[in-house]
C-alpha cells in the first residue's frame, strides 16, 4: 500500500512538472510572417497587416460602452510591432492607429492560438474576458 501511494505521489509529480514545463513552452510564439494578411470582425471592422509593420484599418473599436459595445471606430492607417510572448499570457500586437494632440492612438490585440489560428482579439473587459474578435479573411 505504502508503495502505491510512492509511486502514485512520483507520477503525479512528474506529470505537474511536464504540464509546467508545456505551458512555459515559446514553441506557440507567434511570427511577424503568421499575421501579416486581412483580419475581419463584427460590425465591418477589418484589419490589414503589411510585412513591413504598416496597416489599414476600416471601423475598428478604440473603445467600448458600458454595455461592452464598440465605440469610436478607427478608419485610416497605421503600424504594428509584434511583443514577445510572456511565459504564462497571450502575446500581444501593439498597434498605433494616429495622433491626436501629440498622443497616440492605439490599440493592444491578443494573439489568440498558436500562430493566431483562433484569430486575433481586443480585450473588452478583464473582469469579464469579453474580447472583439478578428478572424483571418478567406
């Protein structure tokens, strides 16, 4: 009985360990290359991601309502860099959409997947995780 419970106690471990050790995994870092393309949301809001860190925006949120529902769509041009991933988070595209008075205007997406296979995403709300999703356009 008392080997049992050993042996029980040493797989559990080593299995905690390898759990640990996939999670920390860069492997699901995300390219420059994987992103580049069209991206679609609701409401009509596209993203066009270039190679050389440019992009188009038609009617994407900057922010969002109470009621989580985008305001003040962004239409124009601007860049994007690619973060690194964080070992235990989504990583993040910082994307900059214009100047007002000096300030800039932007916006963070979250990398959703490996090499964003389930799309790109604003997050809405961290008490709710209600994010506006962005899908590669076919």
């Amino acid at each position: 009985m008392k080997k049992a419970i050993i042996s029980l106690s040493i797989l559990c471990g080593v299995l905690a360990v390898g759990a640990f050790l996939y999670l920390l995994s860069p492997d699901d870092s995300a390219k420059p290359s994987e992103l580049v393309g069209s991206w679609r949301g609701s409401q009509g809001a596209e993203l066009t991601l270039r190679e050389d860190g440019s992009l188009t925006a038609v009617n994407v949120p900057t922010h969002f309502s109470v009621d989580n529902e985008p305001l003040k769509p962004f239409t124009g041009t601007g860049s994007w860099e690619l973060e690194e991933k964080p070992e235990l988070d989504n990583q993040e595209i910082d994307v900059t959409l214009g100047e007002v008075f000096g300030s800039k205007i932007g916006i963070r997406l979250e990398i959703l997947g490996k090499a964003a296979r389930d799309g790109l995403a604003i997050p809405i709300s961290e008490d709710t995780g209600k994010k506006f999703t962005f899908k590669r356009a076919r």
